[in-house]
DNA sequence: AACACGGGGCC
DNA sequence: GGCCCAGTGTT
C-alpha cells in the first residue's frame, strides 16, 4: 500500500516543537560522538581533499564498498594535483567496480579545476564547490561541513528519511527535494558551527545505521521517545512500489559489459579510448589488448542485434578517436 | 519533473 | 526479482 505521501503529494510540513528540536539538536549531535562508526574520512587528519573524495565516491555507493578504493586512491593520489596529472586509464581503473565512472572522470576534472583556480585547495564556500564538476548541491553542502566544519544544510537519502519519520511521521520523504523541504530541513540545523556539523553527521549515520529505509531498529534510536513515525505504529513501512528502470536487455546492461572489458587493460599504450555517456566524452589513455578485442567479440556473438552493439561500443569508443588515431578501432566480427 | 547513469548485496 | 545505496547532469 502506497505511503501518504505517495497518494497525496502535499505533505505538511510541520516542524517539530521548539522544546522538541532543542532536545534533538542535543541528542543526535550527542549520539554521533558516541555510536559514529571510525571512518578513515571522519578521522582529524583527514584532508579536506579525502573527504572530497570519499563524498564522490559515496554517491549512491554503500560505505562498505568505497573504503577499499578510498585508501588505494589517497595513497595514489593524496592532492588535486596527483589526480589532476594522472591519465585517465588509471583513474577509470582505480574506481575499479564502484559504478557510475562518470563519478571518476568528472572528479579528475574537478582535480583539475582546484588545481589551477583554487591554488589546489578545496574550496570551502558551497557556491564555489558547486560550481566544480559532479559536485552538486549535496556535495557542497556536505564538503563544507565535513571537509570545513562550516555550517550548512546537508540533505541525502538519509537525512531525508530520518527527518520524514521524526518529524512528520512518514514512511519516506518525497520522491523528488522540492525547496520547500530544502528550506524546512534548514530551519531545523542548529545555530552553533560546532554543533551544526555532528547535527549532519549524525542524522546521516542515524539514517544509515539506525532508521534504515528496509528494517529500522527503532529500539535502538534515540529519538524513539519523539519520533512521530513510530508514535504512528510506523505507517507505510511496508515500502511503496515504485516504477523502476529496467536493466536486462538494455543498452545500460551491454555497456556495463564493454566498460568492464576496457577496464581490464592493463598495458597503458599511446591514445585513447574514450568513455560518452549522453553527458558527452572523455578519453581513456590506452588502446586494447588482444584479449579484450576477444572479450568484445564475444560480447557481439552473443548480442543478437549487432548494431546495438556497435552503437555502444561507438558510444563508448567514440567520435574523438578517430580524430586521434585516423585508422579508428576495428573490432574483430 | 523525468531520465540516464553501475554495480553489488540483501530479502 | 525488486529495492536500496552519503547524487549529478541533461532534457
């Protein structure tokens, strides 16, 4: 059964009494130095640039699967700089499996522009972070708490859902941020910088450890004595069936398939494959082995449409290589 | 506002 | 087999 708010898209947004908010601006601050897990980015001598990194990589990504390549790739790449100088191949190959490579390319980028405007130092103002590619309004936010301990509005999946039960007693937030809870969702960070920052990090932990969107432990939360949601019976935490994009058979599968292959390289040769999404291209550093020019035949043999697969293979081996190298790609039939 | 974009692990 | 995970950029 579908949550209120699914049915009805006016949500109200109440906001919790002023007593009410005192208290958790003391509790979830209070809670995240006591329960926070130890992660390499929340450590003191963690740069500004780690923690940069390490909200890129998190980006629709569980922390379990991003501490690995986050190590490997501050002990590569420690500054903007490192980054900004390394070709494009090792960086695809560092991201390793995290998903999304776009999250890669355009962080080198964003290497790049803190290179050379920022004197190769992370910004600490939201409007000059946003302005770097891949970081959006979270990021900002986020690496100007986290990476400045500045005072801001930090706004993810978590935090959304911890403060929809809370405080109003829904299930999940509204499938799209609107500003009006953008701004209801401001109102509610604590005035004081210090405490503002554990006010983030702690509803985000709370949200990944505690009020989690499958099976919350509510006896474990420590707003459970004000929490709405569960004051409720906890209404609609059978989750909602939503619409989702479909994967088998698409052409998002088939370029997963070739993108694993070209990350398989390992000899890094002269020019370079390039990597498109609709967003447009980017190069890769290196031409393929002979085993990956058989990985790819073997993906057409068993695409019975083959020029779907020379659509993808062109997408991501695109246009700009055969400005760089005349004689273009010619897979093996 | 709706889509596209990876990949893996869990129920 | 569908959902979820520290979102962003394009249409």
């Amino acid at each position: 059964m579908p949550n209120s708010s699914t049915l009805n898209p006016s949500v109200r947004w109440d906001s919790p009494g002023p007593g009410t908010l005192r208290r958790w601006q003391a509790l979830i601050p209070g809670w995240f130095a006591a329960e926070a897990r130890d992660l390499p980015w929340r450590r003191p001598d963690c740069t500004p640039w780690g923690v940069l990194v390490s909200e890129i990589m998190l980006q629709q990504t569980p922390v379990v699967r991003v501490l690995p390549r986050w190590e490997d790739w501050m002990r590569r790449w420690p500054a903007p700089a490192d980054l900004a100088a390394a070709p494009t191949g090792d960086v695809l190959r560092a991201w390793d499996r995290l998903g999304y490579p776009r999250r890669a390319l355009r962080l080198k980028e964003a290497a790049a522009a803190i290179t050379a405007r920022h004197g190769g130092k992370v910004p600490e103002d939201e409007a000059e972070l946003r302005a770097l590619p891949g970081i959006g309004e979270y990021t900002a936010a986020a690496v100007a708490a986290f990476a400045h301990g500045r005072r801001s509005t930090v706004l993810d999946t978590n935090i959304r859902r911890v403060l929809a039960r809370a405080a109003r007693g829904e299930a999940a937030p509204p499938p799209a941020l609107s500003r009006t809870e953008y701004r209801w969702a401001a109102a509610l960070v604590p005035e004081d910088e210090a405490v503002s920052v554990r006010w983030n990090a702690g509803l985000m932990e709370l949200g990944a450890l505690v009020c989690t969107a499958r099976s919350p432990r509510c006896t474990a939360c420590p707003l459970a004595a004000d929490c709405t949601w569960l004051a409720a019976g906890r209404p609609g935490a059978e989750a909602p069936t939503v619409r989702k994009q479909t994967w088998h058979g698409t052409d998002r599968q088939l370029r997963g398939a070739v993108l694993a292959v070209l990350r398989a390289g390992d000899a890094a040769v002269p020019r370079g494959l390039l990597v498109s999404g609709r967003e447009g291209t980017a190069s890769v550093p290196e031409s393929l082995t002979e085993s990956q020019l058989e990985a790819l035949a073997r993906l057409r043999r068993l695409n019975p449409d083959p020029a779907r697969m020379d659509r993808i293979v062109t997408g991501l081996i695109g246009d700009r290589l055969a400005q760089e190298n005349p004689e273009g790609l010619t897979l093996p039939d």
